[in-house]
C-alpha cells in the first residue's frame, strides 16, 4: 500500500498521480488545520481537494471546489451580508451541509470522509490527520490570523512571521493513518506547502514517530522548483520564517524523515548538496500541468521508491 502525506492542490494531483501510476487504491492522509467554519457550516478544504480531485468531479482551473459549480446559494447570502470572500459554490455546500449536520449528530470526520468519499465512487482511502480540532494560527505584524483569514480573506498579503497548529499537542492522531504508515510499502510527502500543509500533520504526536519507524522507502516531492512555490505562498513563508527557498531548504526540512527527493530538473545543481544530508535525489520534470504530468511523476516517484533503501 502507498501512503501519502498531502494538503491541498499539489498533495491532491500527487495523489491522483500516485493512484494512476500504482493502478491500485492508495491511503492519503489529509490535512485539516485549514477547516474552519463559515455561516455555521464545517468547511474542510484539504479534505474536499483531495476528494474532488480523486472522484474526478474538482475545477481543473482552479484546483479546488467542483467543476461547473454555480453560486447562487453565494449570491442570495450576499443580498443581506454584502460581498464575501470565500466562494463556496453551490454543490460545494451541500458537501458542508452534510458534514456539519452528521458531525452536530456525533460522527467523527474520519467516518463522514469515509461516508462521503464511498459515494463519489473514490477506491483510496481519505483520512483526517485527526478527528480532534487543530487550527493553523499565522502570526503576522498585524497579529495573529485565523489560516483562512491570511489565506483567502486578505490574499496571504501578510508577512508571516511564525507559525503555530493550536491544539495539535493535544490532538489524537488517526489511529488507521498510523497504522496505514506503519503497514506502508511506500510513503510519499506530497508536494505541499512543508510549513502549513505537511507541518500540522507532523505536529499531532504520533506522526514523527510513526515516519520514523516505518520501514517503507518515505519520499517527499519539493514543492518548491527554481526558488519560487509551484503554487501558494510557501516559498514566502518559508523566507521569513528562516528556510532557505530551495529544494535543499524543503530537504533540511524533512531531515531524518526521509530517505529521498524528488526535485525537478531545474534544480539539479542542489542535488550532491541534498545527498550530503543522507537524502537520496531524483531529477525530473516534477510540474504536474496535465493530467499525464501527474501520472508521469506518480511513475517517476515510485520507481524512485523501489531504489531507495531504509
Ligand atoms: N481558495 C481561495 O483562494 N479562494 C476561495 O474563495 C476559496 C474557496 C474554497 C472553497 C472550498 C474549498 O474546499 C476550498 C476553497 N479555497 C479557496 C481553497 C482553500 O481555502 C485553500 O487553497 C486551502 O485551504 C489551502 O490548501
């Protein structure tokens, strides 16, 4: 079994790829210190990313939400709030309507993920990093911000100045996600943003530990290609908060979690720095534009895998 570690955007196409390469269902543990609540329904993006894209029903423009979605429910909320700022379209809602309702009658997420992700047709498993409540607080000079609030409200304008996962000590992680690592044959970090997405899974206890005892090949993909961020601001939040913005930075990052790097072509010159650090490297074309891209890199990281050992 192939376990991925993802966010949003990137983590989905990687997983999508993942799924396609292996032609077989794969475990992709989710992050979900970016939900938040709007007009008293649960919203999780990452989770909904993730199960969009791998029900084949996400917008291919944008990455997220749902295809041909409309936004009337958005609109008719604008005639008495005033413009918002985070579209939700109207099949989207129905999503959140579910889950809240079936979390206001005691579900835990991991169970309504399951529910939901059955009957979009998705084989692979979705899982909640948690069922617990943790929430990604960025700090800015303007104080601290609510994840959606930096992200989407005010355009990760912000400079970010640190980072905090509120309840992540506290939080249980998902006792299948662990178990899923410790069963895994191959364990991929998706090409996600290392600080928001990837980092509030690796701050719930458990996780760290669970990587590190695994004996599957663990690789991560840089989401970082030439010094910028494939998409999103990582590479921002990475310069202000005190990581080089490079392949080699995402590297020092993982140090002790993973044994390999896929980085693209364009950072080969990093590759004998990242191997000094006892992680092994991968060249290739690592930008996932089309739905082959993602199928391509799927290959390239699970050939990768099988030369890697522990
Ligand atoms: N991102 C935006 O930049 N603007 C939006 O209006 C927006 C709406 C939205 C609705 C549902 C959903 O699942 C995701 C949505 N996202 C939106 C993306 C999302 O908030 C972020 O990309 C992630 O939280 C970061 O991974």
């Amino acid at each position: 079994m192939i376990v991925a570690l993802a966010g949003g955007v990137g983590g989905a196409k990687m997983a999508n790829g993942l799924e396609m390469a292996s032609q077989a269902p794969i475990t992709v543990v989710v992050n979900t210190a970016d939900d938040f609540e709007l007009f008293g329904l649960r919203i999780c993006p990452d989770l909904d990313t993730v199960m969009y894209t791998l029900s084949g029903l996400a917008n291919p423009v944008t990455g997220w939400g749902i295809e041909g979605d409309t936004r009337v429910t958005l609109d008719a909320i604008e005639r008495y709030l005033g413009p918002g700022w985070f579209m939700v379209g109207d099949q989207d809602v129905g999503t959140h309507i579910v889950r809240t309702d079936a979390l206001r009658t005691g579900h835990v997420l991991s169970a309504i993920t399951a529910m939901m992700t059955e009957a979009l047709g998705v084989r692979s498993s979705i899982l909640p990093m948690t069922n617990d409540i943790v929430e990604t607080i960025v700090v800015t000079p303007d104080g601290p911000l609510a994840f959606q609030d930096y992200f989407v409200r005010r355009k990760q304008q912000d400079q970010v100045d640190g980072i905090r996962f509120k309840g992540a000590g506290s939080a249980a992680a998902l006792p299948d996600a662990l178990d899923a690592i410790e069963r895994a044959e191959v364990i991929v970090i998706c090409p996600s943003n290392p600080l928001v997405s990837i980092g509030p899974i690796l701050a719930i206890p458990g996780y760290r530990e669970a990587l590190k005892s695994s004996v599957a090949p663990r690789i991560a993909v840089s989401p970082i290609v030439g010094g910028k961020a494939l998409k999103g601001p990582a590479d921002r939040m990475m310069a202000t908060t005190g990581h080089e913005v490079s392949a080699l930075g995402v590297a020092r990052m993982y140090e002790g979690l993973i044994d390999g790097l896929v980085i693209d072509d364009q950072d080969r010159g990093l590759a004998a720095e990242i191997e000094s650090l006892g992680i092994a490297v991968r060249i290739t074309d690592s930008i996932m534009n089309t739905i082959e891209d993602r199928k391509r890199l799927g290959r390239d990281v699970l050939d990768f895998a099988a030369t890697v050992s522990r």
